[in-house]
C-alpha cells in the first residue's frame, strides 16, 4: 500500500511540473506575442511617416474633380432616362394610334 500512495504522490508531482512548464510556455507566448504587437507597431508608425500626404491645395483639385465628374455623369444619366422616356411614349402613342 506505502507504494500505490508513492507511485500516486509521483504522479501527481508529475502532472504540477507538467502544469507549470505549460504555465510558463504560455507566459512566454503572450511575452511573445505583446513583443511581435510592439514589432508590428513600430512598423506601422515608420510606414506612416513615409507616406506623402495630399496638400490641402490638391485635395481641393480632386474633390472639385469628383464633383465635376459627379455632376457630369449624373447628367448624363438623366438625359439618357429622358431619352428612354420620350421613346417608350412615343411607343405608346404609335400603339394606341395602330390598336385603337
């Protein structure tokens, strides 16, 4: 009996050592991963500061671009919706002239 208790008190001092180095494996995983996430944010700051902004002056340029364009095709469409619409009447006037 003395040796079923040793061979349990073994086992069980087996299984905390084996939960400690799963313990301490994890610390050093999120050790890590909070060192990759640092890595990760100073690449983002130094990719930020290599970007070339827009001068307030172009960024006007574009959007009066973007407005024109807007407006352009905008009219577009509506002149085409019209079209559509004067021909589908004038379908429906030549039909009803035709049946009766």
């Amino acid at each position: 009996m003395g040796r079923e208790v040793a061979s349990e008190v073994k086992s069980m001092e087996l299984k905390k050592q084996d939960s400690n180095d799963r313990d301490i494996k994890s610390d050093q995983k999120v050790a890590a991963k909070k060192f990759k996430a640092r890595e990760w944010i100073e690449e983002i700051k130094h990719e930020i500061k290599t970007i070339n902004w827009t001068t307030p002056e172009e960024l006007r340029v574009y959007t009066q671009i973007v407005v024109g364009a807007t407006f352009f095709f905008g009219l577009g469409v509506y002149l085409v919706d019209l079209a559509i619409h004067g021909a589908l009447n004038l379908l429906t006037i030549i039909s009803r002239l035709l049946v009766g």
